[in-house]
C-alpha cells in the first residue's frame, strides 16, 4: 500500500509532478495492499495458460488453412480432445500447486526487496532488470534441466513433460509437481538477485511464460518476432529436444542458445539440420533437372 492519501502528497515526496503512468498507479494502487498487488500474478498466470496458446489451437484444428508448411513435426497431430485434456491438467496443477505457492510465496518477496510504490522505474530500468532475469534464468535452468536428463531425474521427474514428443502451447507448464517447484528457483533468482518494482516483476513472470508457450507451439512461423533476438531457441530449437526424447542430450537451453553452444550440448541439433539441408538441396536439384530434362 502507498504511503500516500493524496497524489499531492506523492508529489510532495517525490517533488514534481507524477507522470500519467505513475498517476495511473497511484489510482489504482494506493488503497491495496502489496499481498493484493503480488497476487495479480495468479491471475495473470491463469489469463496466460488459458488464452495465450488458444491460436495454436485453431491452427493445429485448421491445417486446411495452410498453416501445415510450418509444422514442425508436420506428420503429428494433436487432436482438440488431447489438447483439452493437456489444459485441464494444467489447471488441475495451478489449483493444487501454482497457485497456493503463488499465495504464500509472498514473504520472501518482502524479504528481497521487489517494491509497489513510487516513483516508477523507468523503461530503461525495466529492460535492463528484465534482461538480467532471462540470463540468470536461462543459465541456471539449463543445468537443472540437464541434471532432469540424466536416468534418475528423467525417469521419475522430466518424463512428464515429454509426454509431449511434438510439443503444443498448452504443454508448455505441463509437467511433473516436482518440476513445477524445481523449476520455480530460476525464475524467481532473478528478482531475487536484482530486486526492481512489482510491475517489473509482472512482467517478467508473464512474458517468461508466454515465451515457454512460443517455444512449445510446435510451428516456426516466419514472422515470429522473436527471430530478431540473438542468441534465441525458438520453436524449432526446442522441438529437437522434445522430438528426440528421453536420449536427448542436446538443446537443454530454455531462453537463449549460449550454454548450448558453450558446453557443447548443441551437436546434434546442428548435425540434424546439417542433414536436413543436404537433404533439400538434393531434392531442389533433382527436381531441377527433372524440369530442364
């Protein structure tokens, strides 16, 4: 809660005026309690699992649409019933885990220092706290999820979630209860490291998740945005992984592909597409001379 009655006592502490963003806050904000402002991310999550991956859906159901040239795993399909039953398990593991972690997770936000009041951080701020986050995340998930490669952590732990051999957006968070909680380290070291302002953290926990779902589409659509940042998986990246399964030793990245590249646990993700390659120049030429013949 704000320590302020009154936006002129705000701008008395601050001394100057607020910005329309930060007026903004104020009206909404100033009569909640930071529990109240930290729980809005059960919601959002919940928003985020539901409706983020629902034009996959309609793209998986309507292939006549020509959406199947950028399938990854074109010969898969995933039925509306199983897609279903993937969101209800989901569901089924925010009810009973996700959320109730998310209600009383809220002491060890105070104790890090993630801030609700004024003045706001700047974009500058947000970007650059977000980009810290992604890195620790990336970096400190990629260990766990090799160590969820080897025969114990797969077999009674990762398995789950590689259920999912063509992987789909609602799969995205569909995975062992254990995972789930392992899982939420890295994403929560980040603020933890660099603490900013709850805004920064809404961001962070919603952009995080709609990244994971981007990643499990199972289709490399061209004008995807994300294609422009270095350094990024994608779908495609991380659909290797899950199209070789349990054996898979290669693309443990979650974000951002350096780890990979460093450690060496990207061989053969670039053999496979090395041997696609070869594979389409041969069927480009003989159908070339096919056509000049």
């Amino acid at each position: 809660m704000l320590p302020f009655n009154t936006i002129e006592e705000a701008t008395t502490f601050l001394g100057r005026n607020l910005t329309v963003a930060e007026t903004l806050w104020f009206n909404y904000s100033a009569q909640k309690s930071d529990y109240y402002l930290y729980c809005h991310n059960i919601l959002f999550l919940f928003l985020i699992f539901t409706f983020v991956p629902l034009p996959l859906v309609f793209v998986e159901t309507m292939r006549s649409l020509g959406f199947l040239k950028y399938k990854i795993q074109p010969k898969v399909k995933t039925s509306l019933s199983e897609m279903f039953r993937c969101y209800k398990d989901v569901m089924r593991m925010f009810v009973l885990l996700v959320g109730p972690l998310q209600l009383s997770s809220y002491p060890s936000i105070k104790m890090v220092g993630i801030r609700t009041g004024l003045p706001l951080p700047s974009m500058w701020e947000i970007l650059a706290q977000l980009t810290v986050y992604f890195m620790i995340e990336d970096y400190t998930n990629y260990w766990i999820h090799r160590f969820l490669h080897g025969k114990w952590g797969y077999e009674n732990i990762h398995r789950v979630h590689h259920e999912y051999s063509a992987p789909i957006g609602f799969a995205a968070p569909y995975a062992h209860w254990l995972e789930v909680l392992i899982l939420g380290i890295p994403t929560f070291l980040g603020p933890a490291i660099v603490p900013g302002h709850m805004i920064t953290f809404w961001l962070w926990i919603a952009l995080r998740q709609i990244e994971a779902i981007e990643t499990h589409s199972g289709y490399d659509f061209p004008w995807t945005p994300t294609k422009y940042i270095p350094f990024y998986g994608g779908a495609d990246y991380h659909d290797y992984h899950h199209y070789v399964g349990q054996q898979s030793q290669s693309n443990f990245a979650s974000v951002f592909t350096y780890c990979d590249y460093i450690y060496g646990t990207d061989k053969g993700y670039r053999y496979h597409k090395k041997v696609l390659r070869k594979v389409s120049c041969f069927i480009f030429c003989c159908a070339s001379f096919t056509l000049w013949t």
